[in-house]
C-alpha cells in the first residue's frame, strides 16, 4: 500500500535513502551503548556510500537538530558524526582509486550543468562567453538538448561528443561558476521552483519506462550481446512494467494522508508543553521524517531536477509515521480516565 515495495524492488540504490533517515532517527531518539550503535553506522554509512545525494541530506538532518542540544532533548554528536564521516572517507576513497580525483563529488559539476541548462541560465553562459572563452562545449552550444537528463544520459549528447565527463571536468566546473557569478537570482529561483516540485511529484515504479535513447544505447553499446538481448526480451523494455492507474491513485492517496497526520503531529508536539515521553518522541520523529522529506526535495529537485522516483524513495516513510500517530492516539484515547454517572 506504499512505494516501499516498489522502492525496494527496483536495482537502485534508493532504499538506502529511508533507512539513512531511519538510522538517523535510531541514533537520536533510543541511544545505546557501543555495541547498538554499529548497525546505524553501519548503514548510515553504506547509504552516503552508494548515492551521492545522501550526504547532504545527511548533514542537513545532523545541522537541523543541532538546536535541540538548547531544548528538551539532548543528542550525542560522536555517534552522528562518525558513520557521516565514515561514509565521506570511503566514498573519497572509491573515486581516488575509481577515477583518480580525491574528492567525494569528483564529477558533481557536470550533474549541476546539466540541471542549469536544462532551466536555462547555462545556456545564457554559453551564448556569452562563447566561443573565445575556449570551452569544448561551445561547438555544441546550438544544439544542447532540452532536458538535463538528455545532456547526462544519451549516447549522443554534446557531452560525449565533445570529449565526456572526465575530460570536461574542469570546463564544466568553470561553466558553473560563471553561471552562479554572472545569474544568482536566476539560479536561485529555479532552484527554489525545482524543490517545490520535487516536494508535491512521487509516483510508485517511476522510472520503470524502457529508456530507448539512454540505458537501452548504453547496454548495447558496453554489455555482451546477450545482456542486450535479454534485456529486449524483459517486461521492461516491452513498455510492460506500468503500475495500474487505480493502485498508483491509492499509494498517493495514502502517502498525502500519511504526511498530513505527520506534520500535524509534530506540529502539536512541538506546541504542547507537556507530553508523555513516548509522544514526545514521536513527536520527534515526525520532525526527522518531515526535514528528511524536505531535505530529499531540495538537493535531488535543485541538483538533480524533479523526478517522481526521488520523493517516492521517501514519502513511505510518512506512511508508516502516519501509522505511528495512529496507534498513539489510540493508545491515549484508550488510557483517557472515563466518568460514570449513576
């Protein structure tokens, strides 16, 4: 009844994403000695591992609850930092050896060029400075696709016809920089337009299309020939993987409801002076789930673009927060003193 399943299902690593935030919630609201601490790390770890975007969502969370130190709450920094900076070390570590570029983010400029030519202040770059800035993709600059995943992902984007993502990393970073230096207010509003986006977009099996001009041009192109012809022959590349319009309505229809029952919780929690400890973790919980949500929209919605595969990573998460509130207003209905009259 949620985009868990689907979530899970798919080969991404896009589930690590929830568990980072239910790790997070772990962490913070039932400490533990060392021995309870390594499963968190573990897969808080793991998860800034596998996906760039998970570190600063990560860090986002870690900033956020930094004033509850002031508050009721007190939270211990060693075991947040620690999986964190793990995660960053390793995945440093990966590109060093992988690419040869000490750096957590070696190619993170071209996806942030992708997403400003997409909303435009890039193309406005490129039809400036060009061509005596002396940039490769000058050549190309008539010719830019339309979408930031077609400059990414398709076998014959300007980016690898004018050399590919290695080579080009110092001009893209360049590129960025004059973007930002010359167009803040332009960069900034569609960074801000992509998040509210990618905060109300979430769809179960999104991203399940066949991909005709991307994975399919890259499977033929690297993998042996019976790799691509298993892949013509599944249910993918048929166009047969939709999800059934009325099962999609239900899964939304139930993430909207969850969210609504999680941001009215913690917006009570955080009203009430006086709560039970159990509430008021809750409470706290619904917090982390609403920042994770938020943080998720803003650095895949403004980095990334708006997909509805990002946010349905997330939104069951509110499923089950929705589910905990549930079972607490149950629980306090239940324990509620009843008066007879005789």
């Amino acid at each position: 009844g949620s985009s868990l399943s689907w979530t899970a299902a798919q080969v991404m690593p896009d589930i690590f994403t929830p568990l980072m935030v239910l790790a997070f919630a772990i962490l913070v609201l039932a400490p533990q000695g060392a021995a309870g601490l390594i499963v968190p790390a573990m897969v808080i770890g793991l998860a800034i591992l596998v996906h760039l975007s998970n570190m600063p969502i990560y860090a986002g969370l870690c900033l956020c609850v930094l004033p509850l130190r002031a508050l009721r709450q007190r939270v211990r920094w060693r075991p947040l930092l620690l999986p964190f900076l793990l995660g960053i070390a390793g995945l440093t570590a990966v590109n060093a050896i992988a690419r040869g570029r000490i750096s957590p983010s070696p190619y993170g400029g071209t996806f942030l060029l992708a997403r400003l030519i997409e909303n435009g202040p890039a193309r406005t770059t490129l039809a400036h400075d060009c061509p005596k800035a002396g940039w490769a993709l000058c050549a190309y600059r008539g010719d830019l696709p339309r979408t930031a995943d077609g400059f990414l992902w398709r076998a014959d984007s300007p980016l690898y016809r004018a050399g590919g993502p290695r080579r080009l990393i110092d001009q893209t970073d360049a590129i960025v920089r004059r973007t930002i230096v010359e167009h803040p207010a332009a960069v900034l509003g569609a960074a801000m337009r992509d998040f509210g986006l990618q905060l109300m977009i979430f769809s179960p099996g999104s991203g399940l299309r066949p991909w005709y001009a991307t994975a399919w041009q890259t499977i033929r192109r690297d993998l042996p020939q019976t790799a691509y012809a298993a892949y013509l022959a599944s249910r993918q590349a048929r166009g047969r993987m939709a999800v059934p319009p009325l099962l999609a309505a239900f899964v939304q229809a139930l993430a909207v409801g969850g969210m609504g029952l999680t941001c009215g919780f913690a917006l009570y929690a955080a009203a009430a002076r006086r709560l039970r400890p159990e509430a008021a973790s809750l409470g706290l919980f619904c917090w982390i789930v609403v920042l994770a949500l938020a943080g998720n929209a803003a650095v895949t919605g403004a980095l990334s673009g708006p997909h509805a595969r990002y946010q349905s990573r997330m939104v069951w998460l509110t499923v089950l927060a929705g589910w905990l509130v549930l079972r607490q207003i149950q629980a306090g209905c239940r324990s509620r003193p009843t008066s007879n009259t005789t």
